[in-house]
C-alpha cells in the first residue's frame, strides 16, 4: 500500500474502542516518539491526555460557523488546540496513527510492529475502492486538515482523553478487534445510553397507533391540489395533441397498432408524477450505508430527461432498507464474502432443482431455520418471488386468502396467480378480521356454500408504507378460535423487530412454532438480497417442489449467501452455542465481535433507540406521523402533492431552506461547491459532534403507493446512524417543516416541543410511553 | 328537501310544521339553503313529477354512496342469514384440510435425486448426493449446468466482483426507483442494449421474476396474446396474471401460427372494438425442448397482422449467433425491430437477474409499470459488475461462440444416432433435450420393417412381447406409448447410470402448466433429459461423455426402437 494512497483516505477512520485493543494496538504510538524527526502520533497526544484549550469553534471550521452560526453550540466544541503545533502534528500522525484505514498496512514506518490483530477485520481494503470511496474528499486536502482538527478537538471535548479511549467494546461495530469500518457507511455512536430494546409486553394486544387527524382545510385544500393538477394535465394533453402531435405519438394508435400504453393508464405518470421525477430514482453510487453518495443530475426539459453534470454529492442516507446497517463493503461480513468470491465464484448457474443446488444453500437454509425458530427453511433469490412464487405453491383454488389491505403487492402478485378466493380487510382493523372470519366461515364458498378447505390469512410484520406493526397477539387469539393458516411476511421485520431481531414473534414474545409460515426477505437487515420461507419440514419439502423460483428461478448468487450466513450469525452470536457454529462453514471465519453477538446486540440496541427517537421526536416536533414507535419506518405525512417534491429537494440542498441573508454567506463566499459540500459532509469526522446541514436524501411516497391524500416522506432509520444524524435530521425537518408549513400535528400527549427541546431530552422521548403528557 | 313545507290547513298538517319549524330554522342557517329551497318550490310549483323524480335521485346516490364497496358476499343474493350461535357453531364444527399434504415416497425420491454442488459450480464441480455413495462428494463431468461459455472458471471476473464488493457491498437494500439505482445498474443496462443493438434495456433482480413482470406490464385485460404453446412456465405465469385473452398456436408451428393470427383478426372484425394491444409471444431457444424459433417467419406475420413480438431469449442469449448476440444474430435481423427481447443474466452471463431489451419507451414504461421491477430491491451491484465483466469477455473472445457450435456438433453427431432416443433441440442448440422416442415415431437410422415390428411389440428393453396391431398400446399421453411417470423413470436411470460413470445430467423437474388440456399434448411437454454444452471441455471429452449418454441409454432402453 503505497503512502500517497494511505495518506488519501482521512475519513475512513477506524476507532478502537475498548481500553484493551487500544493498548494493544497502539505500540506505533508507544514507539514513534523514539523515532527522531517524528512528532507523536495522534494516539499518543490522545492518551497523554491531550488538548489544552482555546480555540474558538470559528478556528475549526471558519465557513461552517459562518453558515450555522445559529446552531453551532459552542459546548460541543470546547475543546481547543494549539492550531500550529497540531496542524503539523495531525499531518504526520495521520501517516501512522491507526485510526485510519490506509495507515493499517503499507510503508509507513510504524507498521511493522504493529500487531496482526490490527488488521484482521479487513485485511483487504482494496484502495482503489477506498478511494473512490472517498474521493470526494481527496480533493481537499486543505479542507481535510481542518477536519482532522475538528476530530482532534471533538474526541477532546468529550472531557479528554479517557472519555475517547474508555469506550465500551461494543461502541463501534467490530473495532474492538482493529476491524475497519468507515464512518460514512456505519456511523460512531459509542454512547451507550443512546440504546434501547425494541419489545412489546407479552400477551397484551398492541394498542393501535395514535394517528392524528389532518384538518379539514388540510385535506380540502388536497383535493384541491389534486383537482387543480389533473384539470392542468387534461388541458395540456388537450391542447398538446392538437399544437404538438409529434410528441403524442406514443401515446395514439398509429399503423394499425394500439398505443404501447394509452394516455389514460398513464396520465397520473406523465402529468403528476413527471412534475417531481427528480426525486425518484436518483442514481447512487458506492455502498448504500448510512450515507450515498448521490450523482448530482439536472433537467432542462421539466424532468423529461436528466444529464449528470459529473459531481456528487455525499448525503445522509434516512431512506435505505439498512436497518441493521450491514451494507457495508468492509467489515467482518464483507472479508467472508470475499473469500466465498474466491472459493465459489458469482453464480451457481442454475435453478435449486436444476442443478443450481450449492452446499451454502443447504447451510444458509439451516441457518436461516434455526434464526426464526422454524424446522426448516428454503431460499429464494429475490424478495418478491418469494411471496409470488409460494403463495402459488400452498394456496388452489378452494382455499380462502384472508389478506390486509395494505398488504405487500408480491402478496397480491402470488394471490392472484393460486386461483385461491382472497377477501381483504381493513389494514390492522382487528373487529374487522373477526367479522370477516366469521362471514367466510358461515357461509363457506361462494355459491356452493361448502365449506372452505383452508384459510390462510397473510399479513405483513411490518407494513413498508404505515410503520405499523401487525397485532399479532390479537391474531393468534383468532387463529386459536378460527383455526385458519397463518403466513407472516417479515420483509420489514426480521432482523429489525424483537430483542433478538428475530421479527415479530420475538417482539411480541410468541412462540414461532404456533405459526405455520414465516416468511422474510435478506435485502432490509442483512444487507443481502433474496428471501425465505420458514416452516415445518413437510410443508418446506412441499414448497421445495413446488414453487415455481425453486423449480425454475436462478438460485441465490453465493457471495449474498454468504452475506446472509455472516450477518445472520453475528445477530444471533453463533459462536456461543456449538450447535449454531457448526452451521457454519468451516471457511467463514468472523471476528469475535461478530461471533460473540455483541456486536449485533448493539446495532440492535441502536436501531431501536433511533427508531423511537426519530419517531417521538418527529411527533413532538408537531408532524403527523404514523405507525408504532418502534418501528424503523417512520412515515411523515405531507398531504399537499406539491410539498413532495420541496420537500425531498430541500433536504437534498440545504442551501434552499436558508433564510437569503444566510444564503448569501454561502454564496458569496469564495468556496467551490465541493468545498461547501465538504463542510458539510455527513462522512466527515469534523461533523461527528457539531450540529451540521448535511444533505439528506429522502423517500416521498403518493399515490398509488398510499391513499390520494395521504402523500408521505417515508424515513427508514438504520443502526448505522449515529445519535447525532438524527438530531440533524429532526433539525432538517423541522426547518423544512416549518418553511413548507407541514407541522399539522399537536404533538401528542403533552404538546409540541421545539427542536432543541426535543434533543435535549431524546432520552426522555425515548422511554415515553407515548399516552402520558410530557 | 323533505323539509320543503307543504301549505295546508288540516290539524294533522299544523302538528307537522311544529315539528318541522325548528328543523327548517336550522336548515335556513345553511348558506345557499334560500336557493336550493326556492329552487324546490318553483320546480314543485311547476312540475311535481320532477321534483318527486329529483328527491328519487338524490336518496338513491346517497344509498350508493353509503354503501360499502368490499362488502362482497353480504350484499349478495346468496348469503344466508344466521344467527350469532349458528356462526359459533358453524366455527367450532370448521375443520380445515392441513396446510399441504405430506410428500408421497415418490415425491421424497425426487426431491432426493438433486445433487448438490460442494463448493462452487465450474465444468468438473464435486458434487453429493445421498443416494450415491452415501453423500460421499465425487467429481464429475457438468453437463448440466448452464456454463456455456464456461464464465464460472474466469478469474477476471471473480477479480472485479471482488472490487466491486469493496466499493458497493453486497445488497442494495432500496427499489430502483428510491435510492437503489447504482451507476452500475445503469452501466449494465447501457452494456446490454449496445451488444444487442437495442435503444435502451431494463434490469430485474431475478430472470423468472423478468417475463412473468413484462407480460403484464403492456398486457392488460382485453389485450390479446398469442403464444406458442411450448413456452416456458415463467411465460405462462406472466400470461395468466395479465388476464388478457390468450390464443395458442402449436408449438413453433409457423402455418398454425398464421392460422391463429387470421382467427385473431376475423374475432376482432366481428367484435369490432376498439384497437386492442396484441402480442405474439414465444421463445428464441425453447426451455422445455430446445427448438429454435424461425424467427424471419415470425417477424413477417408480426407485422402482416400488426402484432408486437415479445421474445424470451433466456437461453439464446449468449450462446448463439456468430458473437453470442442470440437469434437477432442468428437470422440476421436487427434487434430493434423486436419489439421486447427478454434475457437473462444468470444462465450464460453467470450474473444475476434478468433484462427487456427494446425501445426508450419500452424500457420507460416498465420503469414504473414492471411490477417485479418496481416493489423488488435492486439487484446486488456486485452481479451487475460480474455480468457487464461478462459481455466484455464474451465482445472480446468470439471464438467461444465457435467453440459452443462445435461442441454442439459433436455431442449430436453421437447422439443423434441413438434409436431409441428423440432429440427434440434444433441442431444449433447448447441445450440438447433427450426424450424417449416414441415406439410410433420412426428413427431416420431404423429400417422400416424394423420400426413396423418394434411398433407393435409392448414394454421396454428385453422385454418384449408382441401384440397384434390393432391393439397398439397407447398407455401414454402426448402421442407416447409410455406414461409421464414411466418415461421420468427411465430417464432417471439414465441420469444415474450417467452419474456413476462420471457425467453429470439432469432431468428437466417441471410443474403443471396454466392449461394441460391445451399444453401439455404435445411433444414438446414430454419428459427429458437437459445437457448443457459448455465450451470448458474439449472436443474429445464432448465426444467421450456423449458416449457414455449413448452406452447408458442403450443400457437402460435395450433394443427399444
């Protein structure tokens, strides 16, 4: 690893947290000052206890406190340096101090005795992906400098030196061992009163969410909006056919062929939606983790085509299916699908049945069985097809699907394609289900009136669009008396719900045995991709046999298997029973952070406290929000159609909800855009502690996702988020909020906070049962 | 409106608008009540009739209004009254059928026949399987998986998944349409179009999940499909969940087409509806037997009747045409004048997941109407490095694509001479498909006077007993003198004996069809044994496992002709 690259990568920065590793790992720093010519190494200014005082924040970063003059809280950066004297020292420390990535291996004159243990999370950083990784920053050297002081002075500030080398040895994912992870795609958050257990009291019913009621000018003006649109739309198609045919072609029969897609289905596309296309399938690159680096694009003909001007921009990522945060490409997880990319290669080149049928299967299958508590289990190797294809395979006609409202559309996908009779009911209404059962029972089929052979009801764990949690203890009361199947799918669930993260029975505390058919998918918690299906050993032969992606569907690539086994192991710590370890395979060799599951514990303690805290907050705050506290996806609800897309822009560029005589600073300041994009960087260590104007990349969900009305940011938290980009994005919304007047809310029990209110007492959100005043 | 008073001098009527005053005090402090109830004086004044009319009306919108629309079965003619105690018996007496029927032995059997691969796919994998050895872990010769161009031994590739495991991780974790479209999904979907030749090009997660999300993207209900019907099962699951009216041809039968597409046009005439979407959908190289379609004739019916061509290229993709293009390649056709081609990554690419090629306005459309497109996470951006890696090995070495077609050659000039076996792949095929020939369908290599004995003489190998031709044994379907179970079960011995000697086959697992009385007639839906040709092997050792096919099947077959 030559220097000039280890010298390019200053925010991936590794941080060893338990009092022992850093010991262990910090004979460089031990070392170093006995090399002449070298100034002690940042290890070592931190353990000698460092920093003595008096640097005004304005040093740190002198364009961000300009900009942010009205948060910077000056308390977060107590700390102060003597600016000449660290500014050399950082420069040479960074060459060899272990904090960053690059400085793990290569040239620089401390590596050789530091210890293996350093290294053995990710022995393989490759850094030319490193680099891209981070090359938004390599271009600033000068800027980064600054950052590294601001890092200097933030790890000071937390009351010296031993507060920043006394972390717990869970604070940082798999550090404790010298794994590199990078801040950018896992967040550091070594606080550990910043967790909480996501659980639900056993046997009692899941009360529903309180959701509060717009007002009646909120949703007249709505409609309105919506009418003013589609009235908009029809003229523009009215007078657009006659003025410019041309570009209505595709859109009328022409040569005898009827139109690809008629200008009715598709005018909620062309007239509605085209109007904020920005906002949707925005392109990313790098690794969708805590923060995406997205493809900066521009339109010049109202987003009928887009053109990539070749910058990007790293945004804090609050809309990605990474709750457990293991979209990661370094780390323990990813080392063992590197090396099952060596053994196996990136295909099995056929179906299960069709000779497709690898040993990782029959490992991962095992696994996955023994994670949700189930006999046994069969992979799928995409999320959707594994309801499409299952429904099929266990539901004919003569069966009856009972299925929620609100109900995945592979649900519906597969429904259709078994020949079943499916009846839906209201989303969570539980009165409503025992109605229906009672009705479909009595009566038996339609016509005939014999009665049904089967009845399966298919929920959802976790509804993707409401945030609301399935009441499962109510349902089980019902299966008890009705006796109808029951298929849960845990897309959302798994791995982000419960304790343990085994989904919904573990949060609610039932056992998954009293379930027929657990269902899931790899592509949310894991990090992977493809789904299972969990079940008891007949009915998973069964399916085996039957279901069409397992007949005639590619497998499961195996480096995603292995993804699934490394992730899956480390939340169930499959190292501490004998039994769980020899479901491994013998090859697949995690860090003993990963294996004790103390690490999964952690990034479990973390999404829940995020989740609450972001849920609570947004609610005191004066929004409406929806769904349970505990879920990770926390739907905002926007209303206006024309809010969607200011919204989703606003937060993308924070320069857009500035008040103009801020703006102006910005602008006018001699900064390139890159440089004001770094100041703000949600990667960079400088704005671990401070509060910063990140970008923020959202979801806005409308129509036809959700009801007309009811158009909604969709946030999805992760554990890799740290405490502080929640407080950034509760800061977000609340000054985009109050701009686009979206606070429709009351604010629940006890009334509306302000934001630093809100952060200030997050702990207090946090344990708040939600019904009594606070 | 009930309201509206009525000037009358009866008591009964003065008690009446004591009671209806207040009412109408209130109904007064409604803004715009002075017009509507001017406006229902004049119109009573005028013309009683209306107004009773007008009232009608009203109540019956607001019946329809109030009325749930799920109600389903209640509102129903059939529903049957009962009271809460008959329900509750009704429930206690419901004893419903188990989730599914436990495997029979047989199903247990074939559930045990797969083999599983141990470490890693490549052309000479080690594989294990119960009933072998007792799982003992042999290696064998691949003729089974879909490694045609022999990319699962590349290096180069297995090199950039890695880098691109270091820059993207493993998951995507969002749908295209949020944050999951990585400048990888965008470069392989510019790769693809280019080395196809088409405008633009769209990724799935999951090849079957492709079609089977196509069809019903631009085929809705009322739109008319005509489809060959040997199509694979991943085609029909696409048809039927479109809904739209489905017309069969037989299997790559271009006259039965053309008669189809006539009966198509004569319905359409009578109806005479508006311009209905039409569709013909077929495959380039069949999945269930291995023909190739003609794809020129095709192409001129398409346009002579005014149909749209969606082409599942899942298996000619990559392996046929000069340079791998597929059947566009083949015939010499540019492949924009296909309207849909549909493709895989997972079968010679040795990515993953599925693509339609085709115009900027196809692949837009599907961007939000492609259901497994839309609600399905993005595909790993690791298999969409590994399949873009994949079309620049395949644009940079052509000459696998002569070596396939050689291969090819070599397997079938073995097999080809085998009496008691139908091979129904076209002779360009990498998917050669074996069937028990059928004792009415006469070998080119047989003597005639041979077949005529063999024809009326029962049961297989040495067995043979002879029956007099009137009673032709016609046990079997699909114009087969054997049963599906006794044809698989032949085969199977084939695939095991096979297996003993080293060569690794597999016979083909298949489900039900959407329609057996129309699809499974045919010759097509005949059980067989798949081989896949790879260009890993020589052509010597194509030759050495195509005899031991030929020894095996002599073996288990006998003098079957």
């Amino acid at each position: 690893m030559p220097e000039s690259h280890s010298r390019e990568a200053p925010d991936s920065f590794t941080v060893s947290s338990s009092n022992k590793s850093q010991v262990d790992s910090f004979p460089t720093a031990a070392s170093s000052p006995q090399q002449p010519g070298r100034s002690p190494s940042l290890a070592a200014i931190i353990k000698k206890g460092l920093p003595t005082v008096r640097v005004s924040p304005s040093e740190v970063d002198p364009f961000a406190t300009k900009i942010y003059s009205v948060q910077a809280d000056a308390n977060t950066m107590t700390a102060s340096v003597d600016s000449a004297y660290i500014h050399r020292d950082l420069l040479a420390s960074e060459l060899d101090h272990p904090w960053s990535v690059s400085g793990s291996e290569g040239s620089s004159p401390g590596v050789e005795s530091q210890p293996p243990s350093m290294t053995t999370g990710s022995t393989s950083a490759s850094i030319e992906s490193l680099e891209s990784l981070q090359d938004l920053h390599n271009k600033n050297v000068q800027l980064r400098n600054e950052k590294l002081y601001a890092q200097l002075s933030s790890l000071a500030g937390k009351g010296g030196a031993p507060s920043a080398t006394a972390q717990p040895p869970t604070s940082h994912g798999s550090s404790a061992d010298g794994a590199v992870l990078l801040h950018s795609e896992f967040g550091y958050c070594p606080n550990q009163a910043f967790r909480y257990t996501s659980e639900h009291r056993q046997g009692a019913s899941l009360p529903h969410p309180i959701e509060e009621e717009p007002s009646y000018f909120t949703v007249l003006t709505t409609y309105i909006s919506y009418i003013f649109l589609i009235v908009i739309g029809h003229m523009r198609d009215y007078t657009g056919k006659r003025l410019f045919p041309k570009s209505y072609r595709h859109l009328v029969e022409r040569d005898g062929y009827a139109a690809l897609n008629s200008d009715f289905d598709s005018f909620y596309t062309r007239r509605l939606k085209a109007r904020m296309d920005d906002c949707f399938s925005r392109p990313v690159t790098g690794v969708c983790g805590r923060t995406v680096v997205t493809l900066d694009r521009v339109s010049d003909d109202y987003y009928q085509s887009f053109r990539l001007t070749g910058e990007k921009t790293r945004a804090l990522n609050i809309s990605a299916y990474n709750y457990l945060g293991f979209a990661q490409s370094h780390g323990g997880c990813a080392d063992a699908v590197e090396e099952c990319l060596k053994r196996y290669g990136v295909s099995s080149y056929g179906s299960r049945l069709g000779v497709g049928s690898l040993d990782l299967h029959a490992q991962a299958e095992k696994l996955v069985a023994r994670f949700v508590g189930k006999e046994d289990a069969c992979i799928i190797s995409m999320g959707f097809a594994t309801n499409s294809t299952t429904i099929p395979a266990i539901a004919s006609p003569g069966t009856l699907i009972i299925s929620d409202e609100y109900n995945h559309s592979s649900i519906r996908f597969g429904a259709r394609l078994s020949g079943a009779h499916i009846r839906q009911y209201k989303h969570n209404d539980m009165e409503k289900l025992e109605a229906l059962l009672r009705e479909c029972i009595s009566q038996g089929m339609p016509r005939t009136h014999r009665p049904w052979k089967k009845i399966l009801l298919i929920v959802e764990g976790l509804y993707s669009m409401e945030g609301t949690l399935v009441n499962l203890p109510e349902v089980m009361r019902l299966k008890e008396k009705y006796k109808f199947h029951l298929y849960i799918d845990e897309a959302h669930s798994i791995g982000a719900i419960g304790p343990n993260g085994r989904g919904v029975c573990d949060y609610f505390g039932i056992d998954p045995k009293r379930v027929e058919i657990l269902m899931g998918t790899f592509t949310k918690s894991f990090g992977a991709a493809g789904g299972y299906i969990a079940g008891d050993k007949a009915l998973i032969d069964r399916i085996r046999l039957t279901n069409h992606a397992n007949v005639y569907a590619e497998t499961l690539a195996p480096p995603v298997l292995t993804q699934i086994i490394a992730s899956m192991a480390s939340i169930m710590g499959a190292g501490n029973v004998q039994e769980e370890k020899s479901l491994l395979p013998s090859w697949v060799q995690l860090p003993a952070p990963l294996m004790d599951g103390s690490e999964g514990r952690e990034r479990l303690r973390r999404l829940a406290f995020n989740a609450r805290y972001l849920s609570s907050g947004l609610r005191k705050l004066g929004f409406i929000v929806y769904g349970h506290r505990d879920s990770p996806i926390v739907p905002l609800l926007i209303f206006h159609p024309a809010k969607m897309p200011l919204f989703s822009r606003m937060m993308l560029d924070r320069q857009q909800s500035l008040p103009p005589s801020e703006r102006i600073v910005a602008e006018e300041s001699d900064l390139t855009s890159e440089q004001l994009k770094a100041i703000n960087d949600p990667a960079s260590v400088a704005n671990m502690d401070r509060p910063a104007r990140p970008p923020i990349v959202v979801v806005v969900v409308a129509y036809p996702a959700t009801p007309l009305i009811s158009s909604r940011v969709r946030f999805c938290v992760s554990a890799a988020h740290t405490k502080k980009d929640i407080d950034d994005v509760l800061r977000a919304c609340d000054e985009v909020g109050s701009l686009l007047k979206m606070k429709y809310g009351s604010g629940g029990p006890g009334g509306r906070w302000n934001v630093e209110q809100v952060i200030e007492r997050c702990l207090d959100l946090v344990a708040w049962n939600g019904e009594d005043p606070i | 409106m009930e309201a509206s008073p009525n000037p009358s001098s009866s008591p009964l009527a003065s008690a009446l608008s004591h009671l209806v005053d207040p009412l109408l005090h209130h109904f007064q402090r409604i803004p715009g009540s002075a017009i509507i109830l001017r406006y229902v004086r004049s119109s009573y004044q005028d013309d009683p009739i209306r107004s009773l009319l007008e009232l009608f009306l009203f109540v019956f919108a607001l019946r329809t209004l109030l009325q749930s629309r799920t109600r389903g079965n209640q509102s129903g003619s059939n529903f049957v009254k009962l009271s809460e105690k008959e329900i509750d018996e009704l429930v206690s007496e419901f004893t419903p059928d188990p989730l599914c029927a436990p495997l029979t032995p047989a199903e247990s059997r074939e559930l045990a026949s797969v083999p599983t691969i141990i470490g890693g796919v490549s052309s000479r994998p080690k594989i294990s399987l119960p009933t072998h050895h007792a799982g003992k872990p042999i290696q064998v010769t691949n003729l089974a998986s879909y490694n045609f161009t022999n990319l699962a031994g590349s290096d180069s590739i297995k090199e950039k998944a890695i880098l691109a495991l270091r820059k993207y991780g493993v998951g995507s974790c969002s749908p295209p349409g949020f944050y999951g479209t990585i400048d990888v999904h965008v470069q392989l979907e510019e790769d693809i179009a280019r080395f196809i030749g088409t405008d633009s090009c769209i990724i799935y997660s999951q090849a079957f999940s492709t079609i089977s999300s196509v069809i019903p993207a631009f085929s809705k209900r009322g739109d008319i499909i005509v489809a060959d019907r040997g199509v694979n099962f991943a085609i029909q699951k696409g048809i039927q969940i479109s809904r739209s009216t489905v017309y069969w041809y037989d299997h790559n039968d271009m006259d039965s087409l053309e008669a189809v597409l006539e009966t198509v046009k004569r319905d359409e005439k009578r109806r005479r509806g508006p311009l209905t979407r039409r569709f013909i959908v077929t495959e380039g190289i069949f999945e269930s037997d291995g023909a190739i379609v003609d794809l020129p004739k095709v192409q001129e019916l398409k346009r002579k009747y005014k149909f749209r061509l969606i082409l599942d290229e899942s298996i000619s993709f990559g392996t046929i045409g000069a340079t791998g293009r597929g059947l566009t390649e083949l015939y010499g056709i540019p492949a924009k004048e296909v309207d849909m081609i549909v493709g895989s990554m997972a079968n010679t690419l040795g990515g993953g997941g599925g693509f339609c090629a085709g115009s900027e306005e196809v692949a837009f459309h599907q961007r939000i109407n492609g259901t497994a497109f839309v609600f399905s996470a993005a595909l790993p951006a690791m298999l969409a490095v590994a399949s873009s890696a994949a079309i620049g090995t395949m644009i940079s070495e052509p000459s696998m694509f002569t070596t396939l077609q050689e291969n090819v050659k070599a397997l079938r000039s073995v097999l080809d001479h085998v009496e008691s076996l139908r091979i129904s792949s076209d002779p360009r095929s990498p998917l050669v498909h074996i069937q028990i020939r059928s004792k009415s369908e006469r070998h080119p290599d047989t003597p005639l006077e041979k077949f005529e004995r063999g024809k009326s003489s029962l049961g297989v190998g040495d067995v043979s007993l002879a029956v007099r031709p009137q009673q032709r044994p016609m046990v079997g379907s699909m114009g087969h003198d054997l049963g599906v179970d006794e044809q698989n079960r032949l085969l199977q011995s084939i695939v095991d004996d096979c297996l003993e000697h080293g060569v690794l086959l597999l016979r083909t697992k298949r489900l039900g069809s959407i329609n057996p009385k129309l699809l499974e007639t045919g010759p097509e839906a005949r059980p067989n044994i798949r081989v896949a040709v790879s260009t890993a092997f020589t052509k010597k050792e194509i030759e050495k496992a195509a005899n031991i096919i030929k020894a095996s099947t002599i073996r288990m077959l006998g003098k079957r002709r």
